[in-house]
C-alpha cells in the first residue's frame, strides 16, 4: 500500500523551487537523484498494462526510476542481495562492528566523498584483517561485509561503517579458528589502529593532492595548517564499538536486510508536508531510543536528504578477506571443509519477474486488489514522447 506521504511527494512539490535557490551549488549527481525519485513509478518512466483473468480489472504499473538512494526501489534489490548472501552463511558465530569517525572528519569527507568514504571502508577492513592476523588474537584471515551509511537519524551528514563478521577465520594450514566465545577482538585495539591507518590513508591523500578545500576548510589548503587538524585528531578517541553478537544465522539475514540497502530516510517515517515544513519520525538513542518528531524546513529537509548522495558508481557494501569476490567461493569451500559443514543448495531462479518477487519477499504483486484473481500482463504503457530539443543557433556571418 502506498505510504501517504512520499519523499518523491516531497520533490515534485518543493523540488523546482529547491533547484532555483540553490542554483550552482547542486552538484549533478544530486540533481540526478532528484530528478529519477521525481518520476519513479509514473508515466514519465512508461510501464505494462495489466488485467484481471477473473474480474477484467485493467491496471497500469508503472516502472520504476531503480536509483539506489529512493526509497521506494529498494525493496527487490535488498531482497535479491540477501538471498544471494544466504549461501554465503556458515555455522559460526556472527558479530557487529561499527567505525565511525570524528566530526572534522567528517566535514572533510562531505566535500572529499569518493576519497574520504573510500579510505573509511579501506581503513576499517584493514584495521580487522591486520588485528584478526595477528597471533595474539585470532592468527587467521577474516571475512567481512562492510556497509557504509553516512546519515544519522534527523539526517544529518554522519559517516561510519556497519560491519558483519564471522567469529573466526582461514589460518594458514587450512583450519577454521574460532574466537572466544561472545568476543570477536578487543574494540580498543581496533579503534587505535583504526585511527592510525584512516588519517595515513588521508595524509597520503593530501600529499598527492586529491583532497579539496573550499568555505570553512579552505584553510587546509596549506600543508602546515592540514598536519596541525590531522595531529589534534590523533589525540582523540575514535569510537568503534561492537554489538552483541547475533543469535544465529536467520538474525544475519534479518539484519542484513534492514541495513544493506537503506536509504538516509524511508517513506515510513514521514508523517506531513505542509505549512513549509516536513514532519518525520526519529529515533533518540541519547534517550533509550525513544522515539521523537521532528520537524525541518522543506528546503533544509531536501538539503539534509541529498547531503546522502553517492558519487555515482561509488560501492557502498563491500566484501574483504576471505568474502571479497575474487576468492569467496574457494576460500568458503575450504572452510565449510575444516567444518566439516554441507555446501549450501543451489537456489532455483524463476524466470518471471512477478514469481521472483514473490519467492524473495513473501508478497505478490500479480494478485487482482478487487477478486484476488491473477493479473495478467497484456501490453506496454509507452514512455510519453519526450520534444526534441532544437540545436542552438549558431551565426557564422
């Protein structure tokens, strides 16, 4: 059922004025989000028409926009990437690690985004493949999913790292080694060689000039001002902090679920748009998470939402150690053996798009909203045709 208010309600309302106040300072890539959540799920995008085998209803659905920051395309992505993640699971404890970084770094990464959001994935998995091969603690490669969100819960710019990790690893003759029981690795070791590799990471950055400076931070521009704001942070803790360890497998995937592709705020947590205003619900963990309303100028709501945007082609959830890519399968096969656990089945891949749907969420969407008959697809809703755009004049006299 739709929610009755919608970030897209939002944009189509307030966007074009939004646009026109902020005039250049809009990078592409934000306008680029506004403009696909703008029309997602209407008849700029086109669609198929659909009828009822049953009562004859017709209805259009209409395609969506399937950007990564709107709300409303999420929900087969993170499916999907869950249940390709099912087979990944071994029977091992799973822990929650969370990096996260001191405000001036996170002032410099929203004008640095690509740089600095790519040495804080970076930075937080070497931080536990280096801890985790160490003999004092683990002696093993580890695995890791690692999920960036950069938003707090009034939306504000609040970069850190959520991190799913099996308690153990690939020691180097083979064998599985398992840590203690209700611990993963001393979050205080983590945080002090955390610390020490993301500002190298960021020093190394400045050295080859890929940071930009410019409003409050234009200071750092100079090399003997950057080293003085790198130095006081080394004189401060940076908070890594890990979660109680989940209770078996099926609670990995729920978790999962909820993390891996949510956006800085979903449709569910808006409540009203009017009076210059949106009023949305959020989640006060100051105060045992109580849960408050907030409400934020319509401009200033637009603004925090697209502070989120992601360089486009920018990897948010990454896999290291022995869950990167490259050798996931290999290494896994190896330690489902030092287990002595089954291979996972083969999942079955249904060619209709609507059967698929169903089998990974648990809701059908072929189902008749007035008999609860089939819906049938009977042709396409075409895109409207778009003008063409006149070159522009060009005077060679």
């Amino acid at each position: 059922m739709r929610p009755a208010l919608e970030v897209a309600d939002i944009f189509r309302r307030h966007g074009e004025a939004f646009r026109a106040a902020q005039g250049g300072r809009l990078s592409s890539d934000q306008r680029r989000v506004m403009a696909a959540i703008e029309v997602c799920r209407t008849a700029v995008l086109g669609g198929h028409v659909e009828q009822c085998d049953d009562c004859g209803l017709v209805r259009i659905a209409y395609n969506s926009c399937r950007d990564r920051h709107c709300p409303k395309c999420q929900g087969l992505a993170r499916a999907q990437w869950v249940a390709d993640r099912r087979a990944d699971l071994l029977p091992v404890p799973y822990f929650h690690v969370v990096f996260t970084v001191p405000a001036p770094i996170a002032a410099i990464a929203l004008q640095n985004k690509a740089i600095v959001y790519n040495i804080l994935l970076k930075a937080t998995a070497e931080t536990i493949r280096l801890i985790s091969a160490d003999p004092r603690y683990l002696g093993a490669e580890s695995g890791m999913i690692a999920v960036l969100h950069t938003w707090g819960q009034t939306l504000t710019h609040h970069p850190h790292v959520h991190c799913v990790v099996p308690g153990g690893g690939l020691a180097p003759d083979g064998l599985w080694v398992g840590c203690r029981p209700n611990f993963f690795l001393p979050v205080r070791v983590l945080s002090r060689l955390y610390r020490r590799l993301f500002l190298q990471r960021l020093q190394a950055a400045f050295d080859t000039g890929e940071l930009k400076f410019f409003g409050d931070l234009t200071r750092l521009r100079e090399p003997a001002a950057f080293a003085r704001h790198l130095q006081a942070l080394r004189d401060v803790e940076w908070i890594v902090y890990a979660k109680r360890p989940f209770a078996g497998p099926q609670h990995v995937l729920d978790y999962l679920g909820r993390y891996t592709h949510r956006v800085a705020i979903g449709n569910s947590r808006l409540l009203a748009c009017d009076n210059g205003g949106v009023r949305f619900r959020w989640k006060d963990y100051r105060a045992n998470n109580k849960s408050k309303v907030m409400t934020l100028d319509t401009g200033e709501f637009i603004r925090r939402f697209l502070l989120h945007t992601l360089p486009k082609g920018f990897r948010r959830i990454r896999h290291f150690g022995f869950l990167a890519n490259a050798c996931r399968v290999t290494k896994l096969n190896r330690i489902r053996t030092a287990l002595d656990a089954p291979k996972p089945a083969p999942a079955v891949e249904p060619t209709d798009y609507r059967e698929r749907y169903a089998i990974l969420t648990g809701h059908r969407i072929d189902l008749c909203p007035v008999c609860a008959g089939h819906m049938v697809n009977i042709g396409l809703w075409p895109r409207p045709a778009q003008p063409r755009r006149k070159p522009p004049h060009c005077d060679t006299s």
